[in-house]
C-alpha cells in the first residue's frame, strides 16, 4: 500500500496486489487517503475486486432491473423502474465506486428542490439502497453508500387524517344509497372494518367467518393493476362485523361460491376505484375526503366505543403501536377529557352561561 504526495498537494493512494496495480484516487488529505486504502485492502482481501467498480452505475442498473424483473412484484418493480428516471444524470454516469454518501445526499436535495414530495423522495431511497445492496452481495463495490443517508425532512403541512363521524357516516351512506345502493353498503362496511381498498376487493365468500364471532379474515390484496398478494404487513389478521354491518356482509355473500369476491358491484364484476368515485360522485358526495379514511373512520370508531388501542392494532394489522397511537392523540386521550371537565367546572363554561343569560 502506498500513499504518496503530488506536486500539486494533494494525496494519491495507490492499490497493488503483489507487484500488479489495482487502483488509486487522489485525495485533499492524507487521512482520507490512507482510510481509503485500508477500506479497499480489506475489501481486496474479502475477495472484491475495486476494478470491479469502475463500471458506470447507469450500466450495472439495466442489469439489475432485468433481475428485479423477475424477483419482485409488480408493483416493487415498477418503483424500481422510476430509479433510471429520477436519479440525476450526474450520479448515474459515475462509476460505482465514485459514489459515495455525498452524492446520495445530493440526489435527495435535488428531488426534493424539483418539488418530488418526501414520500416519493423516500421510495426512491429505498429502492437506491436495494440496488447499492445488490452490488455490495455481488463484489461490484464494497459498501453501500446509501446507509446512514435520510431523506430531508419536507416542513410542508402533511396530509391528515380526515375520519367521518359515526353520524356523518350513516349521513353519507342515505347519499351515497341513492346513487347506488350496493357501492354505498360496501363503503359503509370499509366504514365499520378499516379494511384497505385492496384488501377489500381481494376478499372472497369464505373469508366470511360466523364463529366464534362474525368477522372477515383478512389474507390477501389486490391493487388495481397487480395480481393477488399477501396484505401490506405480510401477515393474515381478522376484522369484527359490528351488527350495523353484519346484515349487509350476509346479503353480499348470499348466492354465492366459497371461492367468488365478496365484494362486487351490481353487476358482478370486481370494484374499481374510479368508476365507483364517479358513480357515488364523490366530488361532491365525499366532503373532501377519500375512501382510505373510511379505514381512520373504523380506527375512531372502535377507539370511541371503548375497545382498547392494542386489539385496534391487531384489528388494523398495525406493525407498530405508535401507527394506532396516531387515532389515540387524534380523538384526545382520557387525560384530555379530565382535563376539559375540570376546566369546565373551575369557570370555563362561565363564559357561555353568561352569553346565555345575555340572550335570556
């Protein structure tokens, strides 16, 4: 291993095994030279070739694409495939080994400064870190420069949960009835069950369980456009059917095979998303909101009737209690609740007896 000073100041490390030469760079300080050189050392040892990573990385992604092709969903692929289209020009025409954390960071800013949103910026991450991954397993680099390296945080106001009420529900649900009865029955069972819009229309008559309790096993997805796979969180979990709902369920299922959808329009055929928003016009039928916040409205509901957040986690297919403790904070918490009634009695409600009396 030699590190050696250039005329100009700067540090070359140079990369030999026995009396053959590897590779060098250049640095501005020594440290960072002599770091680089053990890094590569350690890796030669390990059995990665650093001439390996002279390839450029808009190269090596064409072919990594053709093995995501055939390893990964639909949908995963596809996420995959946008990387040629947002990663910026300059880091796909460096060599593999040129990149480093620098650059990522770089690429991030860029997405965010051309107005990408953060959830997108943050896919686009993932699916960078799953290719640097995939060279590092195949010896193409050492280290994958994508670790370490968060996504900048946007100070946008984000998007919030916008539940229905249990009122403003059933309110819908009379609208939505006059448009069609059958979409405004399955909207208010998303209502009452929290299940996704994929799950839903992935949901066959067998899912149907009467005992112990009435409930729908919760097992597979199905997005428009993909084919059938297991649902988000990887694992099957089982949904109560309140008695508001349970008639409905009984009815759609009636007549049918073990194997058929549960949930299907008049006509038969399986749900999709945009003829059933322009069918119960939800422009104007909706108040502003989409069908996942029937999926916060059964969170709230359950929430509000007294079920408590861990059996909502199970019932929601959670990951994490924090994501439910999300509908907790939302309708307040009981200490907030002590808190109002306490106020109240101290004299806050004396301002609204006084308006009262005024108007007496």
């Amino acid at each position: 291993m030699t590190v050696t000073k250039t005329p100009g100041g700067r540090w070359r490390a140079q990369l030999k095994s026995g009396r053959q030469f590897i590779a060098s760079r250049t640095f501005d300080e020594k440290r960072e030279a002599v770091a680089w050189l053990k890094r590569e050392r350690a890796a030669l040892d390990g059995g990665f070739d650093p001439r390996a990573g002279k390839e450029r990385v808009s190269v090596v992604l064409v072919r990594w694409l053709a093995v995501r092709s055939r390893t990964v969903a639909v949908k995963t692929y596809r996420a995959d495939a946008d990387l040629g289209r947002l990663m910026p020009t300059a880091l796909q025409n460096l060599h593999l080994s040129a990149v480093t954390d620098r650059e990522v960071s770089r690429s991030f800013e860029t997405l965010r400064a051309s107005g990408l949103a953060e959830s997108s910026v943050v896919r686009y991450r993932a699916s960078l870190s799953a290719f640097f991954a995939w060279c590092v397993r195949e010896r193409l680099i050492a280290v994958n420069p994508v670790t370490g390296v968060k996504v900048p945080r946007s100070s946008e106001e984000k998007v919030e949960m916008n539940p229905f009420t249990e009122a403003e529900l059933e309110q819908r649900h009379a609208v939505w009835a006059a448009r069609d009865q059958r979409l405004a029955d399955i909207l208010l069972v998303l209502g009452w069950t929290g299940l996704r819009w994929g799950e839903a229309r992935a949901l066959q008559v067998a899912d149907l369980m009467e005992v112990p309790t009435p409930g729908l096993l919760v097992r597979r997805s199905q997005s428009e456009g993909i084919d059938r796979k297991a649902t988000k969180g990887g694992r099957s979990r089982r949904v109560p059917l309140a008695d508001r709902v349970l008639p409905i369920v009984r009815e759609l299922a009636e007549g049918k095979k073990p194997h058929d959808l549960l949930f299907t329009t008049t006509r038969g055929a399986q749900l999709h998303r945009a003829p059933v928003l322009r069918t119960l016009d939800a422009k104007n039928t909706f108040g502003g909101r989409r069908i996942h916040d029937l999926r916060h409205t059964a969170a709230c509901l359950w929430l509000t009737y007294g079920v408590d957040p861990g059996t909502v986690q199970a019932w929601c297919g959670h990951e994490s209690i924090a994501t439910t403790n999300r509908y907790v904070h939302f309708l307040g918490t009981g200490a907030d609740k002590a808190g109002l009634d306490r106020l109240n009695r101290g004299g806050g409600a004396r301002g609204v007896r006084d308006d009262e009396e005024d108007t007496a």
